[in-house]
C-alpha cells in the first residue's frame, strides 16, 4: 500500500491548481436599527402643496361657498313658510305651488352645489369615498326635484282656472335643466361607478369623460341657478305686479334670494376652477439609499 501511493504521488503534483480569481469586496451590510428612507413619488400635478396663504383662501371659499349654498335653502324656506303659508297638496293648489320653488332650489341648488364642492372639501378620503359622497347627494337632488315638478303641474292644472303649462322661458329653461341633469347623473353613475369593476380596462375611458362630466355638470348648476332667478321673478311680478316698484317686505326677500344664488354660483364655480384647490393623492414608498 506503501508503494502505491508513493507511485501516485507524483500524478498529483503534475495536475494544474487553479488560477486564483480576484472578487469584489462584499457590499456593506445596513444595521437593522436604521430604517430605510420613506421617498415620496409624486408627478407634475400631485405636488402642489398650498401655502399658509393658500390654505386661508382655500378655507376662506370653501366656507364661503357652503355658508352661501345653505343660506339660500334656509330664505326660501322662510319666504314659503313666513310669507306663502306653508306647504299643502292637491286640496290646496295655492300652497302646494310653495313646494315647487323650494324642493328645486334644495335639489338643483343645495344637493348638487355641494355634490360638486365634495371634491374639494374631502381633500383627505378616498377618491372612492368621494365618488360615493357625490352620488348620494346627487340621488337625493332626484326625489325633490321630482316632487317639485309635479307639485307645479298640480298647480297649473288645478288652478280655477287652470294654467297653461310650458309657456314661459322659465319653464323652458327648467325642462332643459332637467334633462341635462338626467343624462349627467345616469353618464356618471355608469362611468364612474359600474366601470369601476372592469378598472384597468376601462380607465382611459373614464380618464377621457371627467373634464366633460365635470363641464356639463357646473354648467347644469348654472342654468339651474339662472333658471331659478327667472321664476323668482315671474313670481314677483305675478304677486305684486306694479307694487313690486315699490318694493314691499316680501319681495325684499325674493330679491335677496336671488343675489344669494348669483353669490354661490360665482364661488361655487371659483372653487370648482381654481387648480391649487384641486386634491391629488401622494403614494409612499420605500427608497433604500445606499
């Protein structure tokens, strides 16, 4: 056995060794204890952070805006209630026409001026929540908005004697608000709430309507207001007739209504326009540094 090896000896000197092969050092080890950066990626338009001014005009309209929506619910309440005697149905065609400039104003005017400026008042939920907060209101224009068109028809017919229907540019003006309003709640909630299933397929689609979902539904707001300020009117002269030169108690009401409604139009639509306003959600992610 001796000599065996002795003979094999050398065959494993004859056999080449390796090269030896310079490595790159290992890369340093980060303690455990050190967290890594939190780096904010955010595009062009989500990086708009207002300033300590900014954020006063943004709270300043807002309120503004909201104050001006609820004082215009509360004086056509107090006008039908204080001045019109309340509300009724078909026994009293008189007091059930007090429910069609009330219910419209609260529909047109209250649910929808505020379904718009949820946008810019829940800057801290989710786009969803927001979506949601914007139907429901919207949903609860629908029914008032209903009524109210059929408690002026009630009126027109019943009157002794009856009314003719449709005759005036406000009743005009009314009709194409309406369908406007139709078309843009039933375009939305297909768009931006049943598409929401199919997302990734549907996005550039739903990406394409917003600026004409959002033109169509500020200008339906507008015409509602301009709508409302045409009845008011044809409602005072109605009432007074030539006493409205005179300016009675009542009618200072009904003016003061209808600057109400020109006032929230022009913040409403201010806040709405204004791009600093504008929410844009920020995503977090980790950014190891090195």
């Amino acid at each position: 056995m001796d000599e065996s090896k002795s003979e094999l000896a050398p065959l494993a000197e004859l056999e080449p060794t390796p090269p030896e092969v310079d490595l790159p050092p290992p890369p340093p080890q980060v303690p455990l204890h050190q967290s890594a950066p939190i780096k904010q990626l955010t595009t062009d338009d989500d990086s708009r952070d207002l300033s300590c001014g900014g954020w006063c005009e943004y709270v300043l309209v807002v309120v503004l805006s909201s104050v001006l929506l609820l004082a215009s619910l509360v004086l056509i309440l107090f006008w039908a209630l204080y001045y019109r005697e309340g509300f009724a149905w078909n026994e009293n065609p008189q007091r059930q026409f007090n429910l069609h400039p009330v219910l419209m104003i609260a529909g047109f005017i209250f649910f929808s001026g505020f379904s718009m400026l949820l946008y810019r008042i829940s800057r801290c939920c989710r786009r969803i929540y927001v979506k949601l907060l914007h139907t429901i209101f919207h949903a609860l224009a629908i029914p008032c908005i209903v009524l109210g068109f059929m408690a002026v028809l009630d009126h027109h017919n019943l009157s002794d004697p009856p009314i003719t229907n449709f005759y005036s540019i406000h009743s005009w003006m009314g009709l194409v608000t309406m369908g406007l309003f139709a078309i843009q709640f039933v375009v939305g909630f297909f768009s931006f709430l049943l598409l929401l299933c199919c997302d990734n397929s549907t996005a550039g689609f739903r990406a394409s309507l917003v600026p004409l979902h959002a033109t169509f539904g500020l200008t339906t707001f507008v015409l509602a207001a301009a709508t409302a300020l045409t009845g008011l009117t044809q409602t005072a002269f109605f009432k007074f007739g030539m006493e409205y030169q005179t300016l009675p108690e009542e009618s200072i009401i009904i003016n003061s209504l209808g600057l109400v409604l020109v006032a929230a139009v022009i913040m409403v639509f201010y806040t709405l326009n204004r791009p600093d306003f504008r929410y844009f959600g920020r995503t977090l992610v980790p950014n190891i540094e090195i």
